[in-house]
C-alpha cells in the first residue's frame, strides 16, 4: 500500500471572536497517497481557498492534525512552517505568480538559492524540468513574453523545483481556455505520477476532473467523498 503524503484528521478552522465567530471547516478528513492527483470542487464560499491554505501551512488550523508524511505540522512555529512550506510543498496559484523582472530559468534558480543548493545542481535540475515541460527554448524569456500557458507551465515548474512531496493547485486553469487549460493539468497528472508525489487541486473547471484519480466535493466546510472519475 502506498504511503500517506498528506493527511488531515478532523480538521477545523474558524475565524473572528466570540460572537463574530465564523467556522469555515467544519472536521475535514482526508488522506493523499503517493501518486494521487484529487480533485476539490464545490460551490465560492464553500471552503476550499481555506482548505487549501491550511493544506499547505499558509494557514494554522484551530483544531485536528496535518501531517506530512509522518510529521505532525499542526503545532509547529512560523520559522519551522516556512521549512516545511519550502521543503515539502509546492504551490501553483490562479494567476502564475510569477516575478516580472526574473527569466523563466531564474524565476526556478531563486528557490534553489533559498535551499542553498549549488548553482550548478540548480541550473542542471531547473533546466530539466524546462525540458520536460516543454520550455527549454524560453528559459531566457520573461513572464510579459510568454503565452498564458507558458506562464503556467514556468509555474509548475518552479513548483517541482525543491522535490515537494505534495503540489497544492488552486484554479490553474482559471486563466486558459480549454486546451491549453487540459496541458496544464495533465502535465501536473504525469509529474504526480511519474515522481509518486501527492496533489490536489482546486477548480471549478469539470472538464478537467478526468485527469484527477478522485474528486472530493466541498459543500459548507466539510469535503463529501464520490467515487473515483
């Protein structure tokens, strides 16, 4: 049986104070095993930003665990979560985030340096994940010069730099139209597996949940299980 990359057990998140109090996960239980690519859908407002933001760290939750792997990273410090967000999780956000003044190949060199990996080591590995995805030829091209997909693609590259052991996606193809929205994510689908790393991905775009091992639905904090796509 493969392992647990991600796991939340009963996990609640609530903001505000006393009567202002708002409670926007509700227990979420969920596992992610090597390999997996899971699918979160559901209505705005449901939770999903938030459930993804403590997936990933970016958030404490107020009650329950997160693990990764075997760590409990529910209780950690701020400097210990940067670590963890560093080492072990890579984003890709809506828009590709990416830094107007760096290279496609930069814009990868400068989380190595923030793992103080040698130059060399960094340019060897960004430039194979470039050339896997297809963007060798644009390594020395800036963000502005780039297609929308280009864009996403540089974005889930930087995402693998580090090695995570879990890829956090929310709308990655909210900004595509349909082909290039399907290229993205099933790149992200074939790295998941080819590295037997974990995934999840918020979107709204049923087009794409084909290309996901499971599809979990988000309904008023809590995450509703269906069978497999």
């Amino acid at each position: 049986m493969k392992e647990n990359k991600l796991t939340l057990q009963d996990v609640k998140k609530t903001f505000g104070d006393g009567d202002q109090q708002v409670e926007v996960l509700k227990g979420i239980t969920l596992e992610v095993k090597a390999g997996e690519f899971v699918a979160v859908v559901g209505p705005s407002g449901s939770g999903k930003s938030t459930f993804l933001s403590v997936s990933g760290a970016l958030l404490s939750p107020t009650s329950g665990r997160i693990m990764i792997g075997n760590q409990d990273i529910s209780t950690l410090h701020a400097k210990e979560l940067n670590q963890i967000r560093l080492k072990n999780i890579g984003f890709v956000f809506q828009s590709a985030n990416l830094i107007p003044y760096l290279t496609v190949r930069d814009q990868l060199l400068l989380l190595s340096e923030l793992e103080h990996q040698t130059h060399k080591e960094a340019e060897k590995k960004a430039d194979g994940l470039l050339e896997r995805l297809g963007l060798l030829h644009r390594k020395n091209h800036y963000p502005e010069q780039l297609s929308g997909g280009e864009r996403q693609r540089t974005a889930i590259a930087r995402a693998w730099m580090n090695d995570p052991e879990i890829i956090l996606a929310d709308e990655p193809t909210a900004s595509l139209d349909s082909e290039r929205g399907r290229t993205v994510v099933q790149m992200l689908a074939d790295e998941v597996k080819l590295r037997e790393k974990a995934a999840i991905m918020v979107t709204h775009d049923q087009r794409m949940l084909d290309l996901c091992n499971r599809v979990v639905y988000m309904e008023d904090g809590q995450l509703i299980s269906k069978p497999s796509v």
